[in-house]
C-alpha cells in the first residue's frame, strides 16, 4: 500500500482513540438490559407455585397452564406485573408456558414451555 502515510494515520488513532472508548463505554454501560426468561422456578405443595426470573425493564409476566389429560381447561392468566403464580388444581400432567415481556413494548416477548408432573401431597402423609 504505496502512498499511505502510516505514522500520521496512528497519530490521527491515538488522537481519536480515548474519545471513541469513552463513546463505547457510555453505550455498554447506560444501554437496557436485553429482555430474557432467564428460569422459571417451580414448588409442589398443597398449590402449584410458579416463579418467573427474566430480564428487561418494566416486566410483566403470564402463564398458560394446560391439563395435559384434558380434565380441565386450560387456564390463560394474561399479564401481570408480579412474576409469582399459585395455582390450586387437581392432581395431574401440566404443561406450563411462562411468557414474559417489557410492558413497554407491545410486540416484545419470550416464552418458555415446560412440563409438570404435579401430584398434591396430602399434609397429614
């Protein structure tokens, strides 16, 4: 590469250099988090008790839960902005689809879909 004149162009760098990490470091640093369903926790007691842990801002969470015997119908919570459920339901197989979403943005949403085994324990066994 005939022509170029490599000290000034790393000179020009250097000068450049502080301001551009700075400018980088602003973006990583004040940028929102990305919106992720990180794990939904699941408790079998006397209820079906489901936590969801995502990421993002202002967050709202829903679950369908499906009766995978068909004794039930399915139950469609919509969203919420606490991330805890409890249901109280008969012995059975589920199926659980924990969604989350930014409550700012309409069309932002993830979802996870898990199957339960759920048996109620008796509190006198």
């Amino acid at each position: 590469m005939a022509g170029v004149n490599w000290e000034k162009a790393y000179h020009d760098l250097e000068e450049h250099i502080e301001a551009i990490m700075r400018e980088t470091s602003n973006l990583v640093n004040n940028a929102s988090p990305k919106l992720k369903l990180n794990d939904v926790y699941i408790t079998k007691t006397d209820s079906l008790d489901v936590i969801i842990d995502a990421t993002g801002e202002r967050m709202e969470y829903a679950i369908d839960l499906i009766d995978r015997k068909g004794k039930m119908e399915t139950i469609k919570t919509g969203y919420q902005k606490s991330n805890t459920f409890s249901f109280d339901i008969p012995d059975g197989r589920y199926s659980i689809t924990a969604y989350a979403k930014e409550s700012a943005k309409d069309n932002s949403r993830v979802f996870e879909k898990i199957s339960v085994n759920f048996k109620r324990v008796q509190s006198n066994e």
